[in-house]
C-alpha cells in the first residue's frame, strides 16, 4: 500500500513537470513573428477627411539636418504650411492623395525585433538626436482634429530586389516590417502650392516695360542700364468686304533704351514676344520667404501710418532690394512693369540669389508618382549664375485708372432734355400742373442708352479691377517670393533677342515706326528707370 502511493505521488509529480517544461519552453522566434504579418500598418487611417495636419520629417545625412515638411489646418480651416511660414497650401487634393498612400498598407512581412538592425534598415527616427547620422528614415504623421496620430509611421530603405517594397516601422514600436508603395506623395513645397505668381493670362497683357541694370549700393548708381517697352496695338476692324491677301498687321509696338524701335532692315520678333508672355504667365514659385510684419502691411496698405524701420530695411538689403534716399524701392537686378486690359499693373523686382534656398528639394526616402519627383534642376548642384540659381523676387499690384479710361459719350449726343422750371406763381398755386419732360427722338434716346449701357460696364470693370488690385496685394505683401533662374532668364528681354533682319517687305520697317510714334514713345529720351517703379504706398519717413 505504500508502495503504490508513493509510486501514484511520483507519476503525479512528473506530470507536473512535464506539463511545467511545456509551458515554459521556448517559443520558436518565427511563431511571434507573424503574430501581427497581414494587419494594417495605419489600422486608424480610414476616415481621411477627419485629418487636419501632415508632417514629414527627412533627413539630409549629407548636411547632417533634419528636413522637415508640414502642411496644416489653421483655425480659419485654411490649409497653411508651417515649415514655410505659414503659407497658404493647397492641399484639399493633395492631403487626400498623400493619405491614399498609407489607407492600404499592411505588414506584409516581419524583418526583424531588434533595434540594431534598425541602422541598416534605414528606419532611425529621423528626428533623435541620439541616432546616428547613417540609417534615419523619413518618419510621416498624419492627425485628425482631436491631434491624435491616425498614421506614425518610419519609412525605410527599398527592400533590395523586390521592386516597390520598403521597410517601415511604426514610429513608438521597435518591429520592422516588409511593406508595399506603389504610389506615394511628393514633399517638395511647389507641388503643394499654387505656383503660378502673377495669375495673368498672355491675352491679358497691354504693356510690358522691363529695365535690365545693376544696383551698385556703395555708390548708389544704377549701371549697364537697358530698357524695352512692348506695347500691344489695337486690333485693325474687321473688313466688311473680302479683301487681297496681305501681310498681318504687327500686334505689337517696340522701342528700347539705348537703341530705339525697330530701324531700317529690322522688325520686332513677336514670337519671342509670345515667348515672353508665356513666361510672363508661367512664372515657376520655387519658394517663398515671410517678410517683417511691419513691412508687410505697408506694401499692402493696410497701415497708411507705417514707416520703414531698420529691421525693414535690413531685412529687404538682404534679399536685394534697396530703398533710395527719396523712399523709392530699387532691386539689384532690374524690375519689370507689367500692364493689363483690365486696369492692374504689376510691379516686379528681381533681387539676389536665394543662398541656400532649399525650398524646392524633395524628400528622397518618400516613393513619389512619376509627376511628383523634383525635376533635375531641382535636385541638381546649383551653381552660381547658373540657370538653376534660385533669386528672390518681390510683387506688388495697383488699378491704374489711366489702363480703363471712362468712355465719352458720342459728340452728336446732345444734353439730356429735363423740364423746365416752375414759376415763383405756378409753385404758389396748388392747382398748377406739374411741367413734363419734353419727349425725346427715339434715335437720340437709343444712342443715349447705349451710351449708358457702356459707362455702366466701365463702372463695373473699374470696381473689379480694383476690387482684384486690392486682393493681390494683400496676397503679394507678405511674402518674397523665390523663382528659378530658368524664369529669371526668361524675365529679361533685350533689345538684340526681340529684334530680327526684317523681310524683303520694306514697309513693315516704316510701319513699325509709325506705330512707335502713334505710341508716343520717344527713343531719344531716356528718363531714369527707377522712377517708374516708385514704392506703393511710399513710405511717409523714407530712411536716410
């Protein structure tokens, strides 16, 4: 009997320890490897219109800085870009785009648990400084309105071989996953930005006036000085009768400083004309930089009272652009006047090259589509005065009243009848009738009305035009804007690139200094070209 118990207590204790090495032995390591394989990555990404901000965070390993790329809601609801000073993103595309990129992804495959691989997989959180300078991937955020992080994600070296495939982690864990990006998003500024400057159409452009010199500070003298006035000429009324083919009439009246309009053997090239214009309409932001409070709301009107502080004035030398003893604005590399039909002028001032302006540089860790990469004069070297040379510019915008004159009425027109006045006795009398308007010749009346009908719509455009004028100065006040040296280029006629060998039709010679005459431009004189780039509003202190 106590044998047998003693044998039944050992049977039951091996059991114990049998079952105890069962539960304790070790987990084979690819069991908890795909614990999660085949989950989502973002599993709270869904609801992409909740989302209000994006971050991405790059890392320059060359320059040994973080590069960082944020678009967000503001309180107004307006999508802004942080990194750049808050200015405007258009983004309600873009944001969507940008969040279909992460909707699907899933951990396809797990890599690996261990932090020290996390180097050689390029999934160092960019942002660390504890990291080493090698192996920081480009961490993505994306927040809803509560700020809680729907996607956190690090993004890796391409898996080698395997085509699309990235390594990814999820920024606070330490597992490194295989995941797929077919597509992704770009994080350079212009592709997220309403990049087109002036928004003027080629037809709209009535006159553009562009004076090539360069701003000597120390001496406080503008040298190798070079103007050109393109002026577009009314369009010849239409024939009521078929007509012998001839020659196009020129569209466009030229004359230059020094060298005057087209001579003999030479007419203007109004395809470099087109040229210019398509420029004039393509004009490529690159980047853009904020500007003094102060300064800002001078240019845009908003403070009649400002004046130019030193901070103002440092802050505009810096970038180019220098203000003359009499308050007048004067940039280091020319400036362009350029006039509409519907009565806004744009004043362009072209300034220094944009040093270390990086505005245009894409994050190369994110996958981008084909159309979002940075072109090659983005992401190449720049060297100095080279076409990919990055240069401040500055806008400002007014209504010139004399682009829209107010419409005369016909000189036949005579004055509008009205009645005639009551005697001192008819008003005294109740019982006197009131004098009617004599009646007008229905001819009369139809021409007055037409008259009418078109002073109306001057009225209208003068209101709109200022109505926009006022608009794109508040737009332009805040801001330098910095282009690529491909549009500077384009920006800068001379009067050798805008004139040709004219053809064996002599006439067109003498027809172009006719037109020239009809303009009013005088070749011979040669007014001071700062002079008609005065500052709008002029400061009511100007600096000494």
């Amino acid at each position: 009997m106590r044998d047998s118990m003693l044998t039944t207590l050992c049977v039951a204790a091996a059991a114990g320890l049998t079952a105890a090495a069962y539960l304790t032995r070790p987990v084979p390591q690819e069991v908890a490897l795909l614990s999660d394989q085949g989950q989502p990555l973002a599993p709270d990404l869904a609801d992409v219109t909740s989302l209000s901000s994006l971050e991405v965070l790059g890392y320059d390993e060359t320059a040994a800085k973080v590069r960082p790329f944020k678009v967000e809601k503001d309180k107004s609801g307006r999508w802004i870009i942080p990194s750049h000073s808050g200015y405007p993103a258009d983004a309600e595309v873009k944001m969507g785009q940008a969040a279909a990129a992460f909707v699907g992804l899933t951990k396809e495959r797990v890599v690996t648990d261990s932090r020290e691989d996390h180097e050689r997989l390029g999934v160092l959180d960019p942002s660390d400084e504890k990291s080493l300078t090698t192996g920081r991937g480009t961490r993505v955020t994306m927040r809803d309105s509560t700020g809680r992080a729907a996607a956190d994600l690090v993004i890796g070296k391409p898996v080698p071989g395997e085509g699309s495939k990235r390594y990814v982690r999820q920024a606070d864990k330490g597992r490194v996953y295989v995941t797929t990006m077919e597509s992704g998003f770009s994080t350079t500024f212009t592709d997220w930005v309403e990049t087109d400057l002036l928004k003027v159409g080629q037809t709209e452009v009535s006159k553009i006036v562009s004076d090539r010199f360069k701003a000597d500070s120390e001496r406080g003298a503008l040298t190798n000085v070079e103007s050109v006035t393109i002026t577009r000429l009314p369009s010849p009324p239409a024939a009521s009768s078929p007509q012998p083919p001839q020659s196009p009439a020129p569209a466009w009246a030229f004359t230059a400083r020094p060298g005057g309009p087209p001579g003999d053997g030479e007419k203007l090239d109004e395809a470099r004309v087109n040229e210019l214009l398509s420029a004039l309409s393509t004009i490529r932001i690159a980047g853009v930089r904020a500007k003094p409070t102060n300064l800002s709301k001078m240019l845009a009107g908003s403070d009649g009272q400002a004046m130019l502080s030193v901070a103002d004035q440092m802050s505009l030398q810096s970038r180019g652009f220098l203000i003359t003893a009499d308050g007048r604005l004067v940039s280091s590399e020319g400036q362009m006047l350029v006039q509409t039909k519907d009565g806004v002028a744009y004043s362009i001032w072209f300034g220094d090259i944009a040093v270390g302006a990086e505005d245009g540089a894409a994050t190369d860790a994110i996958p981008a589509a084909p159309d979002a990469t940075a072109s090659a004069e983005e992401s190449s070297p720049r060297k100095p005065g080279g076409s990919g040379d990055l240069r401040y510019v500055m806008v400002t915008t007014s209504f010139d009243e004399t682009l829209l004159p107010e419409p005369t009425p016909p000189p036949d027109l005579p004055p509008k009848p009205t009645a005639p006045e009551r005697t001192p006795d008819a008003d005294n009398d109740p019982n006197s009738a009131k004098p009617e308007t004599p009646a007008e010749d229905p001819a009369v009346a139809a021409k007055r009305a037409e008259y009418e009908r078109v002073h109306q719509e001057w009225k209208a455009k003068v209101e709109a035009a200022k109505k926009r004028a006022e608009g794109l100065s508040r737009r332009f006040a805040d801001w330098y804007y910095v282009i690529d040296g491909k549009s500077f280029a384009s920006l800068r006629p001379t009067r050798a690139n805008l004139v040709k060998k004219a053809d064996a039709d002599a006439s067109s010679t003498s027809d172009s200094h006719a037109q020239e005459k009809s303009d009013g431009s005088n070749p011979e004189e040669t007014p001071d070209p700062v002079s008609e780039f005065p500052i709008t509003p002029e400061p009511t202190d100007p600096p000494k």
